[in-house]
C-alpha cells in the first residue's frame, strides 16, 4: 500500500528540519524529480495544436457567498462539456476544501466526477487546501497547504494530484522541490495575472524543466504567447507566436476560464463549447495528457530567481492584518505541537486532533479571496471610498497620512468600520 505524504515526512525527506528556510538558500538536499519514463520517450506529432481549458473557482471566499453549490455548478460544467461536442477536456482548480465540502453534501455529483477523473476527461489542478498567494504566507504554512490540500482530495475523491498550477499566486523558486516531495509528477507557470498579480515571465516554449532553488527540476507548461483568460482562440491559432511555437514542437493554446459565475438555470456548458469546436486540427487535452504525450520536446531547464517574477501582490491593503495575524497564529500552533508532544511523551492526552482543526482554520484564512477581497467590496475602486468612512474613528495622525497620500476615491476604510 503506498505510504501517505505527511509534513513530518516531507520534512524529513527535505532534510528541512523546519520549513522557516523555505525562501532562503538552497537546502544541502537535492530531490529527485518524478518523472514518468514516457515524458522522455514519447516523439511529439507535427501538425495541429493542442487546447487545455483550466476552470478556477474556489468555496473558501467566493463560495461562502455563492454557497457549495456554485462548486458543484463548475464541476458540472467541466463534466458536462466533456459529453457534448467538440468533447473538450478541462483542467479543473478548486480548493480542497471545496472537493471535501463537496463530497459531503452532493455525494452524487462526486461520485460522477470520480468517473470522469478516471477516464482522463477532467484533471484536478492545483490541490492546495485553501488557494493561498504563496509568497506572502509562511515556508510552514506552503508545505501545509500543499500536503494537506492534496491529502484531503485523495481522501474524498480517491484522486492522487499530479500537476500543481493554481490559477491564482503561488509561484517561487521553491516550488519545483515542494510539488515533487509532495508527489506531483508536474507543474506549471501559467499563472493568471489578477488582483494579486503572480507576474510570471514569459517563456517561448512549448514545455520545459523548471529547476528549483535546490536543484530539483519538474515538467513544466510555461506561459507563453498563446496563454489567456478566455482568449480568442481563432486568433491565437493564426498568430505568429503560434507558428513560431509549432516549430519547435507540438503548441498548446492555454485557456483559463471561470465557470460558476452563471445561473443554474443558464448553464456555462450550454454555450461554451461553441467557442471551443471553432478550432480545426485541435486536440483537447489535460495539463496531465499533454506532458505525458508531448514531453518529449523539453529541451531546456529554466530556473527563475525570485526577481525574475513581476509580483504585485496586496502589500498594504487593510493595513496587513490578516497577515501579521496569520504569521502570529502560525508560530503559536507550531509552538503548540511542539508542546503537546512533550506532553504527549509525558503521559498526557494529546491534543491533534484540535490543533489539525486549527490549521485547518488558519489555512482557510489565507485563501487569496480573504487576502485580496477582504478590503475590496467596491470592486473597481478596489477599497471603500474614503467619503464612506466615519472620519471619527481615524486618528489625526492617520487622517492625515491617508489625506496625504491617497487620492480620494482609493482612500481606504479603516479597518474599525463596520462591514
């Protein structure tokens, strides 16, 4: 029976001893990258292109508005579509949470994704537990999101995660060693540009290896010029790029999309496909498919230093509360581990179980949604204007930086005032 990835051993696999160093120098240990033989043996096929459709939705953050069922809207999208013609296949990337939530109250719609996920017509992508921005959250906190969020997927849909790409930020240079010690066979840099920009560059290749601060190296789908929220596919196939990247092997055109906005009545899989059979010559592939079948053509090994990313994240917004709080619980539920097993050792009843909870709790916290959206509820203006804002409750001091330094419409809401 195949042993179960925990923190302890992937720490110990890492020879981390402690994740505080995730962002710091190379670790003395170099993992082994896992890579299916096929990657290296399979010849890539000329003509035609390649289409991956990614669907990001998540429940922590835009479901707690939308409820569970706007999960189960998206996963029905993606099932959906596979049945119908052109018969597309999507990549789908939601919280783990959302697949465990799931399971519990629309037992049904994930026993008919567990069929879809075994006949290759749906990947899960992603597989952290609550979509965090990686690099604003703790080296102990990347592992928990990775290897918890991917132990509660294969806990409820019996589905062991194979590419990590979340649609959102979670790009460093230590990603290639976490996904690989966590199992994932792959990865990718196609990250979409949101509020929280993940800033990856540009790579104009079909595939690659992505070398990591440690020396491991993963295959990896880079973002390229046929990448997009909902692109203009037509356009993308006729481009220059496209025909500069078919030269050096088999192009993937890279489509995000986020199914779950729509009515129930007004399916997305109603009308969606249309977009995708207006493409000639196009496999419809997974993430997954598409390095196992066309790997092959990885010349090159990329590593990106951390400022080889063009990252504009929420440094600021709502006076970093949530994360200095979240950096603050972070160290007290390690301390507090570190003490329930001495206790432990002592005789007393341990408490894990209630701190595995807590973690819990803290990892949902740091969903992108709770990061970005937090202090964001009007939208474009990205903060509360400052006119909406009881001006008593400010400081002088404060009043005055924030008259100083903001323009009026951006000036933000104090996080005292009611939400």
């Amino acid at each position: 029976m195949k042993k179960t990835m925990t923190r302890r051993a992937f720490l110990e696999a890492s020879a981390a001893g402690g994740a505080g160093a995730i962002f710091g120098a190379p670790l003395a240990f170099r993992a082994k990258s896992a890579v299916p033989a096929q990657v290296r043996q399979t010849p890539v096929a000329a003509g035609g292109l390649c289409l991956t459709i990614c669907n990001h939705w998540s429940y922590i953050g835009i479901g707690w508005q939308l409820g569970i069922e706007s999960c189960v809207l998206s996963a029905t999208d993606a099932m959906e579509m596979a049945d119908r013609p052109p018969h597309v296949k999507t990549c789908l990337n939601l919280d783990a949470r959302a697949y465990e939530f799931m399971a519990e109250k629309f037992p049904e719609v994930t026993e008919r994704l567990k069929k879809y996920l075994a006949d290759g017509k749906i990947e899960l992508i992603g597989g952290t537990y609550g979509q965090p921005m990686g690099t604003t959250i703790s080296g102990e906190s990347n592992i928990r999101q990775i290897v918890m969020g991917r132990e509660v997927i294969r806990r409820a849909l019996g589905y062991s995660m194979a590419t990590f790409l979340e649609e959102e930020e979670f790009t460093h240079p230590q990603i290639p060693q976490l996904a690989s010690l966590a199992g994932f066979q792959y990865a990718s840099l196609a990250q979409l540009d949101t509020w929280g920009r993940a800033g990856c560059p540009r790579q104009d290749l079909n595939a690659l290896w992505w070398k990591g601060i440690d020396g491991t190296a993963i295959p990896c789908v880079p973002k390229n010029a046929l990448f997009g929220y909902s692109p203009d596919l037509k356009k993308l196939a006729a481009s220059d790029d496209f025909r500069k990247l078919a030269a050096l092997g088999k192009p993937l055109i890279f489509a995000w999309e986020e199914f779950g906005w729509e009515s129930p009545e007004q399916p997305a899989y109603l009308t969606a496909p249309a977009k995708y059979a207006a493409l000639e010559q196009v496999e419809f592939v997974t993430l997954k498919e598409y390095l196992d079948k066309y790997g092959a053509q990885m010349k090159e090994t990329v590593y990106v230093p951390m400022d080889g990313w063009n990252k504009s994240l929420t440094w600021g917004l709502g006076g970093d509360q949530v994360r200095i709080l979240d950096r603050k619980i972070d160290g007290l539920l390690l301390a507090a581990e570190l003490f329930d097993g001495i206790a432990a050792a002592l005789g007393y009843a341990s408490q894990a179980e209630n701190m595995g909870k807590a973690w819990r709790d803290l990892l949902a916290s740091q969903s992108h949604d709770v990061g970005l959206c937090e202090y964001s509820r009007w939208q474009g203006d990205r903060m509360a204007p400052y006119d909406r804002s009881k001006t008593s409750t400010i400081s002088p001091g404060a009043r005055s930086v924030i008259t100083t330094w903001m323009p009026p419409k951006n000036r933000a809401r104090p996080s005292s005032m009611p939400r």
